[in-house]
C-alpha cells in the first residue's frame, strides 16, 4: 500500500506516460498520414506527367506542384521511397498506438481506482433512492388497489406503470438492482 503522496506521485507519472504515449501517437498518425499524402501527390504528378498544368483542377496542380519538374524515371524512384516511408511510417504508427492503448489502460485503472470511492457513495445515494421509490409506488398501488373493490381504480391515474418495484423482476428498478448486485457495486 503507498502513502497518499505516494499515491499522488504515482498517478502523476502515470498521467505523464500517458500524455507522452498518447501525443507520440497522434504525431506517428500526422506523419504516416502526411507522408501518405505525399505519396499520392507524387502518383498524381506521374499519371499527369505531360499534361498541361494550366489544364488542371486546382486542386490536382496544387498537389502536384512540388513535383513539377521531376522526370518520370525520378517520380517512380520517389513512389518507391515514399512507399517505403509509408511503409516505415505504418509500423511507427502502429507501435505508438499499442504503447498508448497499454499505457492507457493503465491510466483508466488509476483513475477507475481513484473515483471508487465517490463512486460508492453516489451508487448507495441510488439505491437509497430507488428503494424509497419503489416503496412509493408500492403504496401508490395500494391506493389505487383499495378502489378496484368499487371499480374505482380506473379513477386515479397509473403513476407506477413504467416504473415498478424492485419486487417487480422486470421492472427498471429491479433490472437497475440486479445489474449492480451482479457488478458487485451494491452489498
């Protein structure tokens, strides 16, 4: 067991690594992404080789600009090295994306482990709460119970149809109890 600053320290390193880990993803993702970019820039200046520039989409010169005065024999080295860089830039993405989903799932932990408490707290706050509704709509249906003897019941509206008690095993008050009672959120 670590001390409270302990504790601290330990969730800052980890929000750290987290940080480091899930910025060196989004860089690896920008670089393949501006590299691959790239690559198809330089597929478009080589099947538009020899085309009137003029001629072109706005968009097809822009890209294609950088490599405007390349040859085509040069184009086709540089396809082959960017797709190697796209290749290289892949792998790089994919490693900085597993390094970030470990740290990650640290960090998801630490913080799970750190709201428990409060979470507790609310979760009882609930329940206190769903079974003081449920005894309420118990009695609202005894009111409305007391009238049926009469044919009467029809005269007081349903104010519990939807809702049921937890004695009511497919109401949302004993759905809502069952599923915490099995995520053991509930003693």
């Amino acid at each position: 067991m670590f001390t409270r600053k302990e504790d601290a320290l330990v969730g800052k390193v980890v929000g750290d690594h987290y940080e480091v880990a899930r910025n060196l993803y989004d860089q690896r993702r920008r670089e393949r992404r501006e590299v691959a970019e790239r690559l198809e820039a330089a597929k478009m200046a080589l099947s538009s080789h020899g085309y009137d520039r003029d001629g072109m989409a706005p968009v097809v010169r822009a890209k294609t600009e950088p490599f405007a005065d390349m040859s085509p024999a040069r184009l086709m080295q540089l396809i082959v090295e960017l797709e190697d860089e796209v290749r290289a830039a892949q792998t790089a993405m994919v490693q900085a994306k597993a390094a970030f989903e470990a740290v990650r799932a640290v960090e998801a932990r630490r913080r799970a482990a750190e709201a428990t408490p409060a979470h507790v707290e609310i979760v009882r706050e609930i329940a206190d709460l769903v079974q003081k509704l449920s005894m309420a709509v118990a009695r609202e249906r005894a009111i409305r119970g007391s009238l049926v003897e009469v044919e009467g019941g029809h005269l007081l509206p349903d104010a519990s149809a939807e809702i049921g008690t937890l004695a009511d095993q497919s109401s949302p008050l004993a759905r809502w109890n069952s599923r915490l009672l099995m995520a053991g959120a509930l003693a």
